[in-house]
C-alpha cells in the first residue's frame, strides 16, 4: 500500500532540506575563519598523535614505555571526540583535517621529544580558542600528554 503525502508534508519537508542547507552553508562559512584553522590544526595533532603513540607502543621492546604508551593511545580518543563534539555543537562541522607522516621508534627520547613538542604545539594554537570549556576540554589532552611524559622519564 502506498502511502501518499499531504500538501503540508511535502511543505514540511522541503522547508527542512532548505534549513539543512543553510545550517550546510553556514557551518562551511565558519568554517573559513583563523579560529577554525588553528582549532583543526590542534585536533589534528590530536588525532594524529593516537596513532603515532600506538606505533611506538607497537615496537617499544620497553615493558613500562608500551604500557605508559597504551594508556595515552586508550584515552586520547575519548578526549579528542569530547573535545571536537563540543566545538561543533557551538560552531559547527569541522573540515580539512591535516595529517603529517608517522614515525617508526628509534628510542625513548624520540618518543619524549614527540610529545613535549605535541604539547608545545597544543599550547600555542589553542590560544585563538575563547571558549573556557574548550580550553577546559584542552587542558585535559595536556594532563594526559604530561602524565605520560611522567611515566616515561621516572617510571622505568
């Protein structure tokens, strides 16, 4: 049985597909602005850092760096998705994610010296994001990225 639709359904749902593509239109023009670029660029570094811990993790012959390591690739993925969920609910959907190549492991310092400097870099481009529970959200992913450098300088 077919079922048929009223004049005022079919209105409805034009009047939706309309708003959907404005809310489109709209998410792609703030998607333009410096603070979204510096945003991208930090959940980027994020995300990439998941999987560049769990290398490192996977070729480590170090019992407590593979663990230290597990714990961070095993909870940045809920930090990040909180992280990014939050900003697009006030801002909209995220676009042009970069991703830089991976390295394999050479040695503890590498792996040191990769997340003091993703730490670095989470500092400096978060300073464009006003938001205080972003930062909050951001703040979080540091404390993360300093416990583990912790557990990899003193806990050998």
């Amino acid at each position: 049985m077919e079922k048929r639709f009223s004049k005022r359904d079919i209105l409805t749902r034009k009047l939706m597909e309309q708003e959907e593509e404005q809310d489109t239109e709209k998410t792609s023009e703030e998607n333009k602005g410096g603070e979204n670029n510096s945003f991208t660029q930090l959940v980027s570094k994020i995300l990439h850092s998941r999987t560049q811990v769990h290398i490192f993790h996977l070729q480590t012959k170090s019992f407590a760096e593979h663990k230290a390591l597990n714990d961070y690739y095993d909870e940045v993925l809920e930090l990040f998705d909180s992280l990014v969920e939050s900003y697009q609910g006030k801002h909209g959907i995220l676009s042009n994610y970069k991703c830089d190549g991976f390295e394999n492991y050479k040695s503890g310092d590498q792996v040191i010296s990769y997340l003091k400097e993703l730490d670095g870099d989470i500092e400096s481009l978060r300073k464009s994001i006003k938001e205080s529970f972003l930062q909050n959200q951001i703040d979080t992913v540091q404390e993360l990225i300093n416990s583990t450098l912790y557990k990899l300088r003193f806990l050998k």
